[in-house]
C-alpha cells in the first residue's frame, strides 16, 4: 500500500484527473443544451427545443395571440 508523501501524490493527481474531467463535461452539456434550443416564441422570446412543446407553450401561455403560420400544422 501506498503511504505518506507516495499517498499524498497520488491523491492530489487524482483530484486534479477529476477537476478537469468535471469541468470539461460541463461546457459540452452547456452548449449542447443551447444547441438545442432552436424554436424561439415571438411574443415572450422563451426559447423550446421542438415544434410540440412550442405549440403547447404557444396555446397556454398566449392564447389570445394569433398563432404563428409555422405552428399551424404541428400536432400537439
């Protein structure tokens, strides 16, 4: 087994492995999540990932509002 300054090597190598893995990870879901976000609703500029939940989005929140023409064939 691995003991004193051998373990304390050991244990501050690990930590710094696992930051930059932590932090690398991160910025990738970040940007894929923003990626994915490709609808964008006029009226109050929330952005949705898919045609459906803009629609539904659409319906409860602004149902005075006129709906938008791309909306117009989307099943919800």
């Amino acid at each position: 087994m691995a003991r004193g300054q051998q373990k304390i090597q050991s244990q501050q190598k690990n930590a710094k492995k696992a930051a930059e893995k932590k932090k690398g990870q991160g910025a990738d879901q970040k940007t894929a999540a923003k990626a994915a976000l490709v609808h964008t609703c006029p009226v109050c500029r929330t952005q949705m990932p898919d045609p459906k939940t803009f629609k539904q989005h659409f319906e409860s929140k602004h149902p005075k509002s006129p709906m938008p023409p791309e909306l117009a064939d989307v099943l919800a």
